[in-house]
C-alpha cells in the first residue's frame, strides 16, 4: 500500500495518547509530586531533554513528551516501576518500537513495506492493549486497513485492495478453461482472505491457542475481537453458549457451569476464544455485528465488561511456581492461585489474590467457600478452563509438586462448580475431550472420569459445532464475502440443472432444491468436498474436524487461486494432489505407504492417470482421469478393510468431478481406464463403487508375478494352444512345426504348417525370422530334399503383435497361479469371484492374442513366365474377424485359388499342354500327381480326389482327353474316350485325343475287316448289322456273294444264339481294419452301386468276420459282443476253443 509510512506515524499518535499518561502516572506514583524532576529532567541527557519544560501542569508535562522520550523513559525506569505491572514481552516490544520510530524520523525514499507496515502496528496494538484497550482498538482498526482495506475487519470487504494479481498458470493439474461459455469461474465470484490467498497463512494459525490469546500472542486473527467475529461462523451451538453466557455475567438465570464436549478439532477452544472477546468488553457490539442477535437473544442491550481468568492445561507447568513481575511478592504455585492471580489484574485489584493465597501456598484446595467470595468480589467474572485433562495427567501420581496432588486437584474442580452455582454472576465454561487422542492413556482415561463426573453434578453441555454448520464455519475463515452474488447463483443454478437433467448419473438429493441452496451456502466449495471431509475423514482419530478441513482447503485454494483455476466450483477433483502441501495435508492422517500411492495411482507428472490424460486427447483437455483418481482418493482413503461396504459410489464420482458443459461419458470412460490400468485400485463385484488401498490388488500381484513368467513357459502356452487346432478343409493336415524340419513329413498330403512363437514375421525386413524357418521346412526335411513342395503352406505370427500376445499369456498364466494358491494367498470370496472371473477373461483374451498375431499367410509359389527354380513367396494378412486361423487361412487360399478343392478339366489340359505332356502323348495318373504334389508352379490340389473328379468330368467329353488302363508301348489297353468311367485308377494314363482317337480307329477299321473276312467265309445271305455314327446299330440282309453297298461296313454274325455269359459275380476283399468306414465307401461306391444298377440283379452282400487272439478275449468283451449280435440279429456268430 503506498504511504505506508502515513498509517505507522497515525499508529504512533494514537499509541502516544495512551502512552504519555500512563508513563506520567506510574512515575508519579513512584516518585510524587516530584517526579518530572526526578524521573524526567534529572534521568534524562541534555540532548534528550532538549526543549522540555522545566515545570507545569499535569496537562502541559504529559503533552511535552514525544512517542520517542516516552520509549526512551519507559526503558529507563523498567526495573524500579513497570516491571511491577507489565511483562516482559512488553519491554521487548517497546524496545522494538525504537527502532521503527528511528526508521520513521529519518525515512528516506523507500516507504515501510507492507509486512513492516504490519508489524510495526502490531506491536503497537499489543504494547497498547494493557495500557489503554481502546487506544489499542484503534491501532487494530488501522491494522485492518493496512490488510483489508477497512477498519471493520474482512466482515465489509469483497475485494483486497493491492491484492498480488495470480501469476501463470504452472500446474498441469489445474483446469485453464472455463467448461461452460457464459458462466465465470469462482475466481470471479468470490476472493479468499489474503493470507490464504497469498500463502501467508500458517497451519498453527488454524489451531486456536486461548493461552497465546490471552497473553497477547498468537496470530491477528485469533487475537483481534474485530477480525475474531468477522471469520466466526456463529453456530447454533454457539449462539446457545454466548446466549447463556451473557445471561449469567449480567445477572439472569443462565447457566453457572457449562460443559463444552466434542471431538478433536471440533471448535471447543474456537468457542472459548469467543467468550473472552466478548465478555472482556474491549469492543463495541457495533463492531461485531454477527453477536448482535445473541444480545437479544439473552435480553441484553450491550456487551458487558467481565474479569476473565484463562486456565489451559497445556501452558501450565505444575513443576515450577511462577513470580509474575506485575504482582510483586506473589508466588503461584497451584490451578486455583493462577485463577485468583488474574482476576486480581484483570479487575486491577491486588488483593483479590488474598483469597486463594494461602491455600495456593500450601497447595491444598481453597474451598468452596473461599472461591465463591472471591467469586462475587470479581464478579461478573468469566473462568475458563481448558486442556484439564492434559494437566490432570501431569500430576497423576506425582508427590511434591508445587501445584499439590491429583486429588487436590479433582477437589479444587469439584469446588470451583460449587462455588459457581453459588455466586451471584460467575460463569465456568471447562472444555472435555472426547478423542483418544487427547485423552490419552490411563491416567488421562482416571481424570477423565473424576472430571466428567465432578462437572456432572452440575453443568450444562453444550455441542459447539454441529456436522452441517462446519462448511459455513470453514467458508467464513477462508474467504471474504461474495462479490457477484448474481454470478453465483446463477452457477448454482446451472449445477442443479445438470444434475436434474441427468437423473440417473448423480445421487437423488443431487436434483433436490435443498441441495442447489446448499451449493450457495458453501460456495465456491461444492457440497460434495464438505460431505466428504466431514463423512468420511471426520472418522479418523487423527484428523480435526475443524482445523483439519481449514488446513487442507487453505493449501489447496490458495494453490487453485495462484494457479489461475478457471474451474466454477471448487470439487473433489479440484484437489490438486500433486502439490506436496496439499497431498501431505491428506495423508499425514493415515497409515504409512499412502504418499507413494498418491504419486503412482492418483496424481502428478509421474502417475497413471496423468499419463492416460497426455495419451488421450479427449481426457487431456479437461483432466479427466486425474480428476476421477483425486475424488475417488478424497471418498475412499479414510475407509478401512474391515468395513462391509467400502468405497464411494460411481454416482458421487460423477458428482464430484462433473461441471456444467462436460460430458458425462468422458468421466466415465476415464473411470473404466484406471480400474483396468491401476494396482491399487479396487472395486466392488457390481462394479460401482470403487476406492483405494495401500495393499496392492490381485491385479497388481498378478502383474507382478508376470514379470517373474519364463519366456519358455510362454511359448509352452502358445505352442499347447496351437496344438489344440484341428484340421479342417481343404487341408489334409494341420502341422504345429516345432524345431526341425522334420518334424514335418514329406507326403502327398496338404499341410499348413503352424510356425513357432519365436518365428516372428515383419514385412519390412526380409530377413526375419519366419523366412528363414519356412525356406528351410520347404527345401528339406531334416537332412533331405523335400519332395512334395507343391503340399505346404504356412502361418507365422507377426512380429510386432508376439509381444501383445507374450503378455496376454503372462496374465493368464500368473492369474492361474493367484487360482492354484488361493489357499495360500489367504483370497476371501470377492477375491476368489475376481480370480475366476479375471482368469476366464484372460483365457479368452490369450485365444483372441494368438488369432490377431498369427495373421501371415505364407504360400510358395514359382511364377512360369519369370524364373521355373526361384519360389516366390505369396504373403497374405489374415488379420480381422471373430473365426480361427485355420478358418482364416482356408478362405484366404480358396478364395485366391492357392489351394483348389473344385478343378475343372480345361485347366487341367492347359496344364498338360503348357508342360506336363508338351513332348509325349500321355502321362502316368501316378506321374502326374506326383508333379501335382512337387512343382510349386503346378497348381496346389486339396487331395488327389479333386484331380480324380477332374479326370472324370474330362473323359466324359471328346475335347480334353482319354483314359487308358495300361500302355504296352504301343498300345494303349482299355482305352475309354468320351465316356463315364467310374474309377480312376492310379495305374492308368491320360492320352491326348487325338492319340486316342487314332487308335480308336485304327481298331475300328481293323474290327470291320475281319468281319467282311468272316462274311464271305460263310457265303450266302446273312443278316449284317450296320454300325451307324452315333452308336446305334440296324441290321440289314444283302445276298450272298453280292458285296456290300458302298459306304457301308459289313459285320457278319452267327445267327445261332450264344449261350448266356456272366451271370454271376461274386467278391471276397480284406478290410483294414483301422479304416473300415473308408474302405466300405469304396466298394459300395465302386463297385457294389454298379451291380445294384442292373435290371434284375439280385445282389447279395455278406460280412464275415474272423478274430483270433493268442490269449483269450475277456469275459466283459465276450459278453458284450455276444449282446450286440442278438441285438444286431446276426445269423450266425460265436466264439470257438
């Protein structure tokens, strides 16, 4: 502030008024009339007594002295006359005022700076306040100009003058765009108090010190009645204790002896510290306008002026008496002769002491009596008592101490509510623990109970704080009022909008009109942060229900505010936990190991959720995965493992993180990322609560054991899994290759060989190893040429998707062992339900890893038209769809023809015509499947089968070519051309057609001649059959001797009719018996549905069965057989010697 220097020189004034004639009093009354000459003039240098009167009225000698003569005597006569009625803390500080005073004469061009400014009143106001409390209200009034900007305190003041402005924004973790256009964040609503917004703020200024107050210690705010008021939220509870209070001192009938009990951090010494502003009457009620309806409440028009004696346990040392240098010859030993010490010097009269003064002596308790005369002499008079127990303790069990045994003590409590009760206008207001914490051990638990049953007798218990004021109390103490009270509401609106439009995704209350004026009560902070803190955190013993809260939400607004939040409230995801203050402000109320998770799992540079959000765009923007892991920590640190419902809820997740203008399913999806994605986090078998732990999940302890899998055990997976895939058409085999060529056999069967895990493919290098594996399983089997080249095809898996896949195995495999040692592993039954439920997803997970990785189609081919010795190599990704690989690969080779299950006859000949027979006129059956099954530049069959039905389809036409069982060299034997031919024998041969049709001829004419010969061998007329083209035959009689007409064939018969040939067949075949099914399929089909086919056949098929065993058959396969043969209803069957 400029002119700081201004407001120290008015503090001085001020300071001078009560100063100056406090200093001539005292001195006057040490040194009598008198005492200008003896005090002043002859204590004093020439220099300093420059321009002083010699003589004069009181008036005129108090008005000549300057502030700085007036420091300068008060130093000068400290041991002989105000030692006698101040402390030393007040020497201190008029020691320290020389200073500012020389600071100020001789200022130069740098004005006080504004933390100086500060000081220097302070010490003023507290040097003052024992002389003359108005002048050191005034003081304050200029201290609190100094810091807000008014004299009444932050109570009238929305905005801080000279407040630093937010620098930039320098934590990631804090939102820098407002979510919704048209509504301004909290920032431009409301500002927190300067100390909290500038960081100036202690946390042991949050824990309210009545001992420190009443010395004149202690922070501003605490001290100041003004200020005190200005940030007091005044409860219900205690508005009922002021009420009563003020009742009792002024004479009604309120209560003598009021209790004050809750638990740790819960506002007992907050409403003590309002008493003692209150009732020492050192303000006017003007000044602190929030007491006002308490006045008339309790049927008072103003405060009163009450002596106070202040007893906390804490500050109290029962080893040592204690000399007070304004109480000259006094020696305090005991609770009660403190108590009489300062209601004497609050009532400036000595003798009040007198009272307790033999009894504080000897150490015994005074009385009742006694305390109840001192009592009224003091009256109205306040005592209030504080840390009891604490000071209980200390003496439990301990003889000899100056302040008298544990019993003395008890008594002394016992009396001193007596004597209350009986006093005409004294009020007690003793506070009781209700924590552990505070109570401490056997001996706090002993004094405890005598304290709490004494105070039973007769006092009234007040709750200071109630659960639903404490967000009004921690709202008022951190910042100042509403500056856009418009602003506000009109937020609160929009919240309660959002969450009435989205019913099912926020809690029911959510939606209610209760909860939107909630909202406006505790805002900036969202309803949310309070019901947590005050729910869940208020169990722990350690954390302060009060001074806790403040604590925290003093750190993390002040980091919000620095940071330039632009968020429009302040909610659980808000809670910047990456900032140590903020974070240690959480953890230092729990078990160890928590800071580590914070760092990891919740927030900062190096955690996961901060990581998702810098890989997620959509989560980036708006910090949605640290803002669920922060609101997820807020609601479910402080629970614990043996509670049956643990955790917090999706839907106060959602409420905790979720501003007007975001969208729902972004949080949600971030929520479902990190219970996928961290160690610690757990979540219930529904899936809707969730919360954190310092014991690691089964997920952290299978990722763990996975690291420890052995990359043999993962390809033994593989390779098992692999193993399970059955063959499937058009492939003859399925070959799972393991380490050697030889593994795979050299036949006339099509196999698709499976390469191993560590045969990885990659496109972009030809040299990887997949290549190499398949270049050698085609060339060689084992340490020979392989034959059938033209059989195989291959899947490797790829290169880049084996390491997906290797970790996909590691968890099921690790999630197998948290399966086998359950039992040890102590699981109870949500975790054995997550084991099963993880290891199914797993195992399905591994058979989906191994489909998307095994996605290479390797296929040898050689291209005709470029070089007949190099193999080209046909790769084809198979990647996508629901089906198996060997499905995959199936349809891929069909669908490119790589594999032919239908092969029409045109192809075939154009095969045999481009090489097969380009140099010959047939070729072996045998021969040419061979090549079928060898060349890689000869199409791939599925089986010989498909070649047979191409054979067939052929001969059954005169354009591809003929069949013929045998060749003798010259001779094709059983030719058939143009015709069914049902069996395709291995031993036959294909014959060009025009071969075939040569020889056809050839026998045809040869035919005709000798039947011509035969003809007119005979002589005469004979019937001759003539052969038409076309097959069909007329018979026609010519005379004998007579010739043929030209242009026909002549055929000459016997005309006695032969005797019937072949009528009869009959067959005897062995059967294998390892493939009957087959072999039966053959005969029937070969031979026994030709003889069926024939008009009035009667075919007969029999089945003999002969089994012999060098031992005998048992009696169960006796038994057995001979059953199923009657039930059979064989015709003859036995078992014989």
């Amino acid at each position: 502030m400029e002119n700081n220097h201004v407001q120290v020189s008015q503090g001085f004034r001020i300071l001078l008024g009560a100063f100056a004639p406090y200093i001539a009093r005292e001195l006057s009354n040490e040194f009598g009339k008198d005492w200008w000459n003896v005090a002043v003039l002859d204590t004093l240098y020439d220099d300093q007594k420059r321009d002083l009167p010699y003589s004069g009225d009181w008036a005129k000698l108090v008005d000549s002295l300057d502030i700085a003569r007036c420091l300068l005597l008060f130093d000068l006569h400290w041991q002989r006359v105000l030692r006698k009625k101040l402390s030393i803390d007040h020497r201190t500080w008029a020691k320290e005022l020389v200073g500012v005073r020389n600071k100020l004469a001789h200022l130069g061009g740098e004005d006080f700076s504004s933390d100086d400014t500060w000081r220097a009143l302070d010490t003023m106001s507290r040097l003052a306040d024992q002389i003359d409390p108005e002048s050191a209200e005034e003081i304050r009034g200029l201290l609190r100009t100094s810091r807000y900007g008014s004299a009444d305190g932050s109570t009238t003041v929305t905005e801080v003058l000279a407040a630093p402005a937010p620098g930039k924004q320098k934590n990631a973790g804090i939102l820098n765009t407002t979510p919704i256009s048209g509504l301004p964040s909290w920032r431009d609503i409301i500002e927190p108090h300067p100390d909290v917004a500038q960081g100036r703020y202690k946390n042991a200024e949050f824990a309210a010190d009545l001992a420190q107050v009443a010395r004149g210690e202690g922070a501003f705010e605490y001290r100041d009645p003004v200020e005190f008021f200005a940030r007091t939220y005044v409860t219900e509870g205690m508005t009922g204790l002021l009420e009563q209070a003020l009742r009792r001192v002024c004479g009604k009938d309120g209560e003598p002896v009021i209790q004050l009990k809750t638990a740790f951090g819960g506002g007992k010494t907050h409403s003590m510290l309002a008493l003692y502003h209150m009732m020492r009457g050192r303000v006017s009620v003007d000044k602190i306008p929030n007491v006002k309806s308490v006045l008339q409440r309790a049927g008072v028009s103003s405060l009163p002026k009450a002596n106070v004696a202040v007893l906390v346990g804490t500050a109290l040392d029962p080893t040592k008496s204690k000399r007070p240098n304004n109480m000259p010859g006094i020696t305090i030993n005991t609770l009660w002769g403190e108590m009489g010490a300062q209601l004497a010097e609050s009532s400036g009269n000595a003798k009040l002491y007198d009272y307790v003064k033999e009894a504080d002596k000897k150490g015994v308790s005074p009385g009742s009596e006694a305390l109840k005369n001192l009592f009224d002499a003091a009256a109205p008079c306040l005592i209030l008592m504080d840390e009891l127990v604490a000071y209980a303790k200390k003496i439990y069990g301990a003889n000899g101490l100056p302040a008298g045994t544990f019993d003395n003590f008890i008594s002394f409590i016992q009396e001193v509510t007596e004597a209350a009760r009986a006093s005409k206008n004294s009020l007690v207001v003793a506070s009781i623990p209700e924590s552990d914490i505070e109570i401490g051990g056997e001996a706090g638990k002993i004094a405890l109970e005598t304290i709490e049953h004494t105070f039973g007798r007769m006092e009234s218990i007040w709750k200071p704080v109630a659960a639903n004021e404490g967000f009004e109390v921690v709202r008022r103490r951190l910042f100042l009022d509403c500056k856009n009270p418009d602003g506000r509401d009109a937020v609160c609106a929009k919240f309660s909008q959002m969450y009435s439009e989205n019913t099912s995704d926020f809690p029911l209350e959510s939606r209610e009109v209760e909860y939107r004026e909630r909202m406006i009560s505790c805002y900036p902070i969202h309803p949310e942060v309070f019901d947590r803190l005050y729910e869940d955190w208020a169990t722990l013993e350690r954390f302060q229900r009060t001074r806790g809260v403040l604590r925290l939400m003093a750190a993390v607004i002040h980091e919000l505010w620095m940071g330039n939040d632009a968020s429009l409230m302040i909610m659980p995801g808000s809670i910047p936990l990456d900032v140590p203050n903020v974070r240690d402000e959480l953890t230092r109320h729990l078990s160890e190991g928590w800071n580590a998770l914070v760092d990891r799992e919740v927030d900062g540079k190096n955690s996961i959720p901060y990581l998702k959000d810098q890989s997620n765009q959509r989560y980036g923007r708006k910090l949605a995965s640290r803002r669920v892991a922060r609101t997820v920590m807020l609601g479910s640190a402080p629970t614990s493992r043996n509670q049956n419902v643990r955790g917090i809820e999706a839907s106060r997740i959602r409420l905790g993180v979720i501003q007007p203008g975001e969208n729902i399913a972004d949080f949600n999806d971030a929520l479902n990322t990190l219970t996928s994605a961290l160690a610690y986090l757990y979540t219930n078998p529904s899936g809707d609560r969730f919360w954190y732990d310092t014991r690691p999940t089964l997920r952290k302890t299978v990722e763990d054991r996975a690291t420890q899998v052995a990359a043999s055990d993962v390809e033994y997976e593989i390779e098992t899994r692999l193993r399970s895939l059955r063959k499937e058409q058009p492939f003859g085999g399925i070959h799972i290759y393991q380490s050697s060529s030889l593994d795979v056999p050299d036949d006339q069967t099509t196999r698709l060989v499976i390469l191993r895990p560590v045969d990885e493919y990659k496109a972009a290098n030809p040299n990887n190893t997949a290549m190499t594996a398949v270049t050698d399983i085609l060339n060689n089997r084992g340490n020979t040429p392989r034959i059938y080249r033209n059989m195989l095809a291959f899947i490797a898996p790829d290169q880049d998707l084996m390491s997906s896949l290797k970790q996909a195995v590691r968890l099921y495999i690790a999630w197998k062992s948290i399966k086998d040692d359950s039992e040890d592993l102590n699981l109870d039954a949500a975790q054995n339900r997550e084991t099963d439920n993880n290891l199914r997803r797993s195992n399905e997970t591994v058979d989906a890893r191994i489909k998307e990785a095994y996605c290479w189609l390797l296929v040898p081919y050689i291209d005709k038209n470029a070089d007949m010795k190099t193999i080209v190599w046909d790769t084809i990704r198979i990647s996508g769809g629901n089906e198996g690989i060997i499905t995959k690969a199936a349809k891929k080779m069909l669908q490119n023809e790589a594999i032919i299950t239908q092969w029409a006859p045109a192809l075939l000949l154009m095969e045999l015509d481009n090489v097969l027979w380009k140099d010959a006129d047939n070729i072996p059956i045998k021969k040419l499947w061979e090549y079928l099954c060898t060349y890689c530049y000869l199409p791939r069959l599925a089986n010989d089968t498909v070649l047979d039905r191409a054979i067939q389809t052929g001969l059954n036409s005169p354009e591809y070519f003929a069949f013929a069982s045998g060749f003798d060299g010259t001779r094709y034997i059983d030719l058939k051309f143009n015709q069914y031919v049902g069996m395709i024998e291995r031993s036959g041969y294909l014959v060009k057609v025009s071969v075939a049709q040569k020889q056809l001829a050839d026998e045809e004419a040869k035919r005709q001649a000798e039947a011509a010969a035969r003809a007119a061998q005979l002589g005469g007329g004979a019937s001759i059959p003539i052969s038409v083209d076309g097959g069909t035959s007329t018979t026609t009689t010519y005379p004998v001797g007579g010739g043929v007409p030209a242009g026909s064939h002549e055929v000459y018969e016997d005309q006695t009719p032969a005797a019937p040939k072949n009528k009869r067949f009959f067959m005897s075949a062995d059967l294998d018996t390892t493939r009957i099914n087959r072999d039966v399929q053959k005969y029937v089909e070969e031979i026994i549905q030709h003889l069926t086919s024939v008009d009035g056949a009667r075919v007969r098929v029999s089945l003999e069965v002969e089994a012999e065993t060098a031992d005998s058959f048992t009696q169960q396969t006796v038994r057995t057989i001979s059953e199923n043969c009657r039930t059979l209803r064989v015709r003859d069957s036995g078992f014989e010697e």
